[in-house]
C-alpha cells in the first residue's frame, strides 16, 4: 500500500471533519476542538471558505439527510471539563456569493464563498458524539453525553447519558428559542466517549463506548465493528480504557462471546491516548485506521492478510484525533486527518 501525503491547512487543535454535499458537488469540513474556525475543503484538499471563525468546541459534525449542503455540529465541548454549555447547532449554505469561479484537480468549478446560516438545534450539556440513524424511513437523531454532571476538574460521579428524537425533514423552525426536544433513552454510561454508526440486522445502529458492560466488559473509549478475516461475522476493536493505550481485537465464538485475538504489539509506553479511530473498506480491505496523540504519535492501518494481523504506518510524530475517509472522484481512496498535536490537516492518498 503506497500513501501520498498533502498538508492542507495549519488550524490549531484540528478536530472534527464531515462529508459535505452542496450543489451537487463534493466537499469536507475541518473544525477546531478550542476557539478556532470551521473550514470547507474542495474534495481534492483546496480549502474554499471558513463556515465560522468561533466559538468552535467541535466533537461531532454530519449532513442532514436529503439537505443541500447543511449539517449539524457540536458546539461549546472544549474539553470533559469545559463542556457544560455545549449544544448541537445547525449550520445552512445560503445564497452563495460569487467571487469568481475555479477549478479545482478534478475540474469542478465552485464559488469561493458561501453565506452561512448558524442557529441552535438544541442545547446537549456535555454532548461529545451524535448522529442520525434512519429507520422505516424515519430518522432519528442519537446523541452520546459524555457525563450528565460536573462540579470540578475531571469530575467523573456523574455518569453520561445517550438522547433521542425523530429529527424533522424541515429544520427551519428550531433556533435558541425553540429547540428540538431529546428523549433520555439510556443512563449510567459512565465516560460516554465513543460512538459508531454501523449496520445491525439490516438497519442503522449506535454502538457506543464506555465503561458499561453490554457485549463486552472491557472498559472501552471507543469500538468498532469489521469483519476482517471474512467469516462473516464482525471483529470487535477496542480501544481501552478511556484515551488508553490498548487497541485489541476481538473474535466472536461460537457462542457469541467476544475472545481476544489481536492487540498492537507496540509498546503501551509509546501508544499513549489513542484517539482517531476509522473501519471499512480501505483499497477493497477491511482495514481498521487508528492513531494515537502522545508516545510514537503514529497513525497506522490494521489489515487481516495471510492468515495473520498486519499493520502499516500512515504516518508518526502527528498525534492524530480524528479521521475521515472518502472514495475521491478519481476512484481513489482518501483519508483526511486532524493532527491535533501539530496543528495540521492533512490528507493521505492510497494506492496499491
């Protein structure tokens, strides 16, 4: 596997990214987990205009459903000690101000700049994840409350909580004023970090992390769901205990337990608080992509080859806390990263 790397932007404490289609073109966003600004990208790494310059505090963002080009965003979540006030805010392309057309790489034109509307969805103390999951037609948004109280620094008593409510086709109507109402679905979920919208007998599920046993009892910031070794039933990856520093695999047996199969071999003095976490279909391999903020700082790619775990490095010395990836219009696999400790975006190019 052969990657090509971009630097695409130097945004301070880089965090968050999103899909984005507006006008029927292909976009991503990079938002800022401190005070900094959100970006829109053309899909070959152009950045195109800035959605806003503050307050930032971005965990989370996603496209509405069936929307031209508006999404939803956390807002306010600096930190587990500085997030009392977050929300989820609902950020809508207006009219576009034409300030002369481009070409990007692939020879799509776009205006430079887009006028953006920001109103509050609703407010979510301490929301760290969401997301919008479609059922019978219906969909919902799910939204993961790292702690459901706070009183000093890392004040963990107070266990988090996951939200639900039908999301409306038409969101006009919701601002500060009048928010969506959310639904307490689930409580007790202590350090509600990780969230992963995966399929679950043919419909869109949550598997969510924490230190809560439900199919497995390791504490676990974030998980995911892949089956590697094509057996036809998915690989559990975990990510343990909270920002830890121990990635391991599990195997379901024939009795539907979860069994240890894999862990990184990496020292766990050089693997410290791994973070970015991706799963899918990476050059026609299931491929788990993780990478970690302190230690190597490295980002690597997990495969099922010959038998046996394999891991190749992206990149180090990054500390990287989030990835997005995409199929590029060119047909090639993308992978956009925030790499928080540097302060750098940056976007890797696969090739066999």
């Amino acid at each position: 596997m052969k990657v090509e790397k971009k630097v695409i932007s130097n945004l301070e404490k880089c965090y968050a990214m999103s899909e984005l289609n507006h006008q029927g073109k292909r976009y991503f966003l990079v938002a800022a987990e401190k005070n900094n600004p959100c970006y829109l990208f053309s899909e070959s790494g152009e950045k195109l205009d800035t959605v806003w310059t503050g307050p930032g505090g971005v965990m989370t963002m996603t496209q509405v459903p069936g929307s031209d080009g508006q999404f939803l965003s956390t807002r306010k979540f600096y930190s587990p000690n500085d997030s009392r006030d977050a929300s989820i805010v609902i950020a809508t392309p207006k009219t576009s101000v034409d300030m002369g057309l481009k070409k990007d790489g692939f020879g799509l034109e776009f205006n430079e700049r887009i006028d953006w509307e920001i109103r509050t969805l609703c407010d979510a103390p301490f929301v760290h994840r969401f997301g919008i999951l479609n059922r019978n037609g219906v969909n919902y948004l799910f939204v993961c409350c790292l702690k459901s109280g706070h009183e000093y620094k890392n004040d963990w008593r107070f266990p988090g909580e996951c939200f639900a409510a039908v999301l409306p086709d038409d969101l006009s109507e919701f601002d500060k004023d009048h928010q969506l109402h959310l639904k307490k679905i689930k409580s007790g979920l202590l350090r509600n970090h990780g969230y992963c919208k995966i399929s679950w007998n043919g419909h869109d599920a949550a598997l969510i992390g924490c230190e809560h046993r439900q199919i497995c009892s390791i504490p676990a910031s974030d998980s995911v769901l892949l089956d590697f070794d094509g057996d036809g039933k998915p690989e559990l990856g975990t990510i343990s205990p909270f920002h830890g520093n121990s990635l391991t695999i599990y195997h379901l047996d024939e009795f539907g337990n979860y069994i240890p199969c894999w862990k990184l071999p990496d020292p766990e003095s050089e693997t410290e608080m791994l973070h970015a976490t991706w799963a899918g279909n990476l050059l026609n391999k299931p491929t788990w992509v993780v990478g970690w903020r302190k230690g190597t700082r490295k980002t690597i790619a997990i495969t099922f080859e010959n038998g046996a775990y394999q891991t190749q490095v992206i990149d180090e010395n990054t500390g990287c806390a989030n990835v997005l990836h995409f199929v590029n219009s060119a047909g090639q696999d993308v992978i956009v990263a925030t790499n928080r400790e540097i302060d750098e975006a940056a976007m890797y190019t696969f090739s066999e």
